[in-house]
C-alpha cells in the first residue's frame, strides 16, 4: 500500500561533499531511508539547497512506496525536480524509472526546459531504464571574462550552477539517477535567436530544446541562442567566445540568425554583404577550432496571402544563407523552405496552434489574449526539430549517425496531427513576449 510522505533521497558512493562542493556523482536512489555507511541524508527533508548541494523541488504532494519493500521510488500527479551541484561540463545520466504498483508514463526536461525524451511508459511493479546526456555550463569563460547574460538570463536553470531533471507525464515516476561526467561526447553547440532558444516558460518554446528529444545518447546539444541576438550582439556579448573555449576538434556549430539582424539599429547587416561577411567570421573561428560549421535558414514568420502561401518577410537573408554555403561548401539546413511547406500543409488558420496563440485567461496572469506569430508554442517547436533531423537525414550528414534509431520519416507537408502531440507543460510560465520579432 502507498502513502504520501516525505521522501528520503540516498546517496551511494558519492563524491558529493555536504557542504555541496561536487566531485564525481554516481549514484542517487529515491525512497526510503536504509542505514548504510555511504548515507548522507537520512530521516530529514530533502527540499534542495546550496549548503546540501543537492535534493528535490517538488509541486504537489510525493509518493512512495512502504518501509518494507525494497522497490524504491517516487512518484507524483505532478512534475518534480532534482538538482544537484556539479561543475560545467557533460553528464551522462542513467534514469531508472517506474516501479510503482499503478505503472507509470514519464516524460523527463533537463535545465531550460530541454526535452530529453517523452512518454517513457513502465507496465505496474516494472522498471525501466533510460540515458541522457546534458550539458551543465555556467556563464564564467575565463577568470576574468564571461557572457554578458540579460538581466531575464540570470534566474533561467541553464545559467545556474547545477544539473535540473524535471520529472513530467501522466504519472511521473523514478527510482534511481546515476550522473557520469562525459567530456569526451561529441557536442553540436546552437547559436541564434529566440527560435532556437531553450525558453525558460511556458507557452514558449523553440526548436532547439526539442532537437535533444530525436538523437541518441552519444552526442550533446549545448543551447547557446536567446531571444532577440543578432550576429553581432551574440559576438558582442561573449557568447561566441564561450562556445569557442569549449569547442573541440569535430564538434558542430548551427547557427541561425536573420529575425533581428534585419531590422533597422546599429546590429543591422545587409544580406549580401555584412551579414555574409559576419557568418563568414563565426564559420572561420569553428574551423580554426577544428569544428565543423552548420548553416540553418531562419523560420518563417506565420504570414499567409489571400491564396494561403507564406509571405517571405526575411527578405533576402535565407538566400543570402544558401549562397554562402556554397560558396563556403559548408553543410546547410534550408529550415526556411521547411517552414514554409509546414506552414502552408497546416493553412492560415490551423498554423496559429503552432505559435502563441492563446485566449485571455489560457494562463495564470494572463489577461490579454496572445497572438504572437515569430515564437513558436512546443507543438510548433517540435514539428520544426523534426524539420532539422529530417533535414541531416535527407542530405546524408554524417550527423545522422547520432539521430535516434527508432525515427521515422517526417514530411513538412505532412506534419503530425495537433490531437497525437502530448506536451506536459512546465510549472514556471511568464506571458511577456520574448525578445524579437
């Protein structure tokens, strides 16, 4: 029989220090408290905190099994958080989930809002096991140099000092968390805008924080866009500086920008000129650290004529991209024709449940109605990753080896039906727009 308690996290063979000083994590087992040497936590709450360095944050009430039994878990009707302290770099994360009398269906967020994986369903009293990798960073490049984060950035998990699981789904449940550091991966680094960006709350989201949920776990996706960069703001602030000082040879860079480089001000870039020239320079400084630069068209805004074709309000700046990688033979990802073919297959009407498109109230605070056709909602997000993937497969990029082998072939023109989507929202949700247009 279940009850509702506080739950006790053990912690085996742990290199982690009470003080929260993190060294080599391995092991961390949910549920009840067992007397064994290797206990750092026991018969106390185990709420996170800096001076414990590690622990849970929960929403609603937890669930664990008896005493008695040696199944350990928890479980929730609500999404759940671990954290723990770990110093910036990647992590493979071995998840055993399930266990619970009633069965279980998880879906697990890593940091920003990042999906890891969905729908993990484990039959009653039945475990399962499931690898991630993540990338844990922080904003310091040097000792005297970091990112110049936004004010927003500051609070946001991606930017924090420690790995965040959320745990999410019908009925969440886990039973053990194993963390190995894992430098050596491959890593596929982002750069871009608000379209590309992990965005901290709902109902935003972006293509960049589905991209993790379709590859294997033998490669890691380090997010670097945010809202409202253009090429020589994201120069300006240090986050391709920081992106280069972790780089190493084989490495990927994406890089979408043209939303905001085309709007009037000085981060203004002419399409044929300037703005070539300035992706010239990021494509440059990868190659020099041995990396391997990726060209991505931008979206397409969600602008219909009267015979429901996409307007094209980027002007000549995907041309300007797709020009540039020939030139430079570099591969490139025409997500701006994908867009458009998703757009068009979904008509003028049916394509605002892909963007921010909501009715006042749809959101606590929300007392306006949203109607925001840049920023895409998760449904429109992961229909434009699946866009990507297709993308690498379809021009035979040697990246296609990481894409998941359960894959299945995803047309634009075709895209899966709103009623197949199940996204699980994230308790932190802000209505304010983000950056860019």
């Amino acid at each position: 029989m279940r009850k509702s308690i506080k739950t006790i996290l053990i912690i085996l063979s742990l290199g982690l220090k009470v003080s929260g000083q993190a060294q080599q994590v391995k092991k961390i087992t949910f549920g009840e408290s067992r007397t064994t040497k290797n206990t750092l936590l026991t018969g106390k709450s185990t709420e996170y905190t800096d001076s414990a360095g590690y622990g849970l944050i929960t929403i609603g009430t937890l669930e664990q099994n008896e005493k008695k039994s040696k199944k350990n878990y928890i479980a929730s009707s609500k999404p759940f958080y671990f954290s723990v302290k770990l110093p910036e770099g990647h992590y493979k994360i071995k998840l055993t989930l399930g266990g619970n009398p009633e069965g279980s269906s998880t879906t697990v967020k890593a940091e920003s809002r990042r999906l890891m994986f969905e729908n993990l369903v484990t039959k009653p009293g039945k475990k399962q096991t499931k690898t991630i990798v993540v990338d844990v960073r922080t904003p310091q490049i040097n000792d005297s140099l970091k990112i110049k984060l936004k004010p927003r950035e500051k609070n946001y998990l991606n930017w924090d000092d420690k790995l965040t699981l959320e745990f999410c789904g019908e009925k969440p449940c886990v039973s053990a968390v194993e963390i190995q550091k894992a430098d050596e991966l491959p890593t596929i680094f982002l750069a871009g805008n608000s379209t590309v960006t992990d965005q901290e709350n709902e109902p935003w989201a972006s293509w960049g924080q589905m991209f993790t949920n379709f590859l294997k776990p033998n490669v890691v996706v380090a997010n670097y866009a945010e809202s409202g960069e253009t090429l020589l703001a994201f120069k300006r602030e240090n986050r391709l500086t920081k992106i280069l000082s972790r780089m190493k040879k084989g490495d990927y860079l994406f890089m979408e920008f043209a939303h905001n480089d085309q709007k009037p001000g000085g981060n203004h870039l002419d399409a044929f000129t300037t703005y070539k020239t300035e992706l010239k320079y990021y494509i440059t400084e990868a190659k020099k650290k041995g990396g391997i630069p990726v060209l991505v068209t931008s979206t397409n805004r969600r602008r219909f004529d009267e015979n429901g074709k996409t307007i094209n309000t980027l002007e000549d700046y995907p041309a300007a991209m797709r020009q540039l990688a020939k030139e430079e033979n570099i591969l490139l990802i025409d997500l701006n024709a994908m867009s458009k073919d998703l757009y068009e297959a979904l008509g003028p009407e049916v394509s605002k449940k892909a963007f921010v498109h909501y009715p006042a109230n749809s959101y606590p605070g929300q007392t306006q109605a949203l109607a925001d056709d840049t920023h895409f909602n998760p449904y429109g997000a992961y229909e434009l990753a699946k866009c990507v993937v297709q993308a690498i497969i379809d021009n035979h990029y040697q990246l296609k080896k990481y894409i998941r082998n359960d894959w299945k072939t995803y047309d634009p023109q075709h895209p899966d039906a709103l009623d197949d989507f199940h996204w699980y929202d994230s308790p932190s949700v802000n209505v304010i727009k983000p950056d860019g247009n």
